[in-house]
C-alpha cells in the first residue's frame, strides 16, 4: 500500500485567503479615496485664490482708508478756498456795482454834454446873426445919432438903444464862453469816467477769470478723488464677492471630503470584519492612515498751485495784501526782490523770477497755501 499524501493543515490555508482579503480592500480603499486627494489638490488651489483676494481687500481698504483720509482732509482744504471764492465773489459784485454806478454818471454826463453843445451851437448862430447884420448895417456913431435925432428925448432913447445892444452883445458872447466852458470840462469828466468804466470792466473779467480757474481746480479734484474710491470700492465689493463664492466651493469640498472618508472607513470596516469570519477565528490585521514737483504750464511754480491760487490771473489785492498771478504778499513781494509796492502792479516776467526764487527748486512750497490742497509738500 502507498503511504497517503499528507494534507496541508487548515489554518495554513485559511492565512492566505485572509491576505488576498485585505489586499483585496486595500485596492477599494485607494480606489475610494482618489477623489478625495483630487479634491484635496482642489481645495488647496482654492484656499491659496481665497488668500489671494483677501491680500486684496486688505490692500483696497487700505487704500479706501488712505482716500477718506485725504477726503477728510481735502475737505477743510477746500472750505479754505471757498472762502477765498467767496471773498473773491464779494469783491466782484462790489466791481459790477462801481461799474452800474459810473455807467449811470456815464449816461448822465453824455446827456449834459449833449445838452452844453446845443446850448453853444445855439448861442454861436444868434452870436453869428447879430455880427453878420451889425456888419451888413451902416455902424452908427455918436454924431450920426445926435444929428440924425429929432430932439432930446429922441436922442437919449437912440443912445440907450446902442447901449442895450452892446451890452446884449457882450453877455451873448459871456454866455458862449461860459458855455464852451462847461462842455469842455463835462468833455473831461465823460472821459475820465470812460477811462474807468474800461478798468472797472478789465477788472471785472479778471475776477470771473479767476473764479472760473479756482472752480475748475476744485471741480477737477474732487471729481478724480471720488472717482479713484468709487473705482477701489467696486474693486473691493468684487472681491469679496469672489471671497463668499470661493468660502462656499470651499465648504462644498470639505463636506465632500468628510464624506467620502466615511464611506471609505465604513468600507474598511466591513471589508475586515468580512476578512475575519473566513479566517475562521484567526487573527486580524489592522493598519493605520493619516490625512508716488516741478514747475510746468510756463509758470515759475506748478501750475496747479497757480491755477488753485489766482486761477492764473493777475488779481488785484485781496483782503490779506496778496496780489498778483502768484498771490504773493507786499512783505514776500519785497523782501525777495520785486519792484514797486504789490506784485499785481509788474509784468508777468518779474512775477515769474520773484516766484522762483521763493519757491526754489520746492524748499519753498510752503510759502502757498494751495500747496497742500493739491498735494504739493
């Protein structure tokens, strides 16, 4: 008889069912969780876009803060101004109120003028008529009169006659003198106040000028500051409008996450309890897993301090002594070399040199108010 084949013990065979088990569920445990290391690589893109619009916001509202700030500041700036303006504004209607009066003077005199000529061409005709007929006329002489008189009474009124007519005569021509008199002079005042009128217009424009120039100026400032907030606070609101969308992507990839590790532990688990029933009592494995000024426009200064200062006109004294296209006090005017007693009394040439040396090369930004309204240090 042959021996019999002898038979491989039972648990022998139950140890490499249970490790094709286990690597069995270990391939269904990577396979589970690739989409969560997908989703892993996902939330990281996501989390470093949320970081990167939340250094955004930081730095738009720093900026913002930054504007309001200058807003803030530019307000009492302006309020400044607009008191000049309004100093400004006052000085010119005083000038249109000269100016009404002297154009009624004006239309006064011209209507007296008009007047003393007609009297004068009216005294010259009759001056004119009785000199053509006393010339026409034989002259009478006093022994004409006493031989051509027929009696003493006759004689007298014939001598009295003679004497009335001179005397007519010479107040005629009295009159005349005294007339071409009072038109020449009332020719003088009309001119005089022409020649007013003209400076009281000249200067007029001027302050409309300058108004138009400090309006201009402040309109132009405000307008770009509350555009440049307007821009960075729709910048800012879109940002965080990305933020919210990418905190809510991101919470949908998380929740997905936690899901799918519990499904994957849930598998696990049952895959070993599966491992250990066919194992038949044998022992089970267990593993672990882890998880930023110079001079411009042809000004000696910037011409933005020129503009905001006189609105680059040549302005008379205002209610400090400043004058001129550079608002420069009779003091300063003075004591940096200028010429005459105010600047607004000397060319524009002389202006310009006086400015430079006092604005020198900016040490002397300070000496303009408008300086810092337009953001000049």
């Amino acid at each position: 008889m042959r021996s019999p084949v002898p038979h491989p013990p039972r648990a022998a065979l139950a140890v490499p069912g249970a490790l094709a088990a286990v690597a069995a569920g270990a391939v269904v445990l990577v396979l589970v969780l690739a989409p969560v290391v997908s989703r892993a690589d996902q939330l990281g893109t996501l989390k470093s876009q949320l970081g990167s619009q939340q250094a955004r916001q930081r730095g738009l509202a720093a900026s913002i803060s930054r504007l309001n700030a200058s807003i803030s500041t530019l307000d009492g700036q302006i309020a400044l101004v607009r008191r000049r303006e309004a100093a400004v504004n006052a000085e010119l209607v005083q000038r249109r109120a000269q100016l009404a009066k002297v154009g009624d003077r004006l239309a006064s005199e011209r209507a007296r003028l008009a007047m003393l000529r007609r009297r004068l061409a009216a005294a010259r005709r009759l001056l004119a008529a009785q000199l053509r007929s006393g010339y026409e006329a034989d002259k009478p002489n006093l022994m004409t009169v006493v031989l051509s008189s027929h009696g003493f009474q006759q004689l007298l009124t014939k001598l009295s006659f003679l004497g009335d007519a001179q005397h007519a005569q010479q107040q005629l021509i009295a009159v005349i003198v005294g007339a071409k008199r009072q038109a020449t002079q009332a020719a003088r005042r009309l001119a005089a106040l022409r020649r007013t009128d003209a400076r009281l217009a000249h200067e007029t424009a001027v302050q409309a000028r300058a108004l138009a120039g400090m309006n201009a100026l402040l309109g132009g400032r405000e307008q770009a500051l509350a555009r440049a907030r307007s821009a960075q606070a729709a910048a800012l609101a879109a940002s965080r409008a990305a933020s919210r969308r990418l905190q809510g992507r991101i919470s949908a990839v998380e929740a997905a996450q936690r899901a799918a590790a519990r499904r994957a532990a849930a598998a696990a688990a049952a895959r070993a309890a599966a491992a250990a029933a066919g194992s038949s009592g044998s022992g089970g494995a267990s593993g672990t897993s882890g998880t930023s000024a110079a001079p411009s426009g042809g000004w000696a200064i910037p011409a933005a301090i020129v503009m905001c200062e006189s609105g680059g006109q040549n302005l008379p004294p205002n209610s400090a002594g400043a004058s001129g296209y550079y608002q420069i006090l009779p003091s300063t005017w003075k004591l940096f070399g200028g010429t005459g007693p105010a600047a607004y009394l000397a060319s524009l040439s002389e202006q310009s040199a006086v400015a430079a040396r006092i604005w020198n090369g900016g040490a002397g930004a300070s000496n303009w108010v408008c300086a810092a309204i337009v953001g000049i240090h």
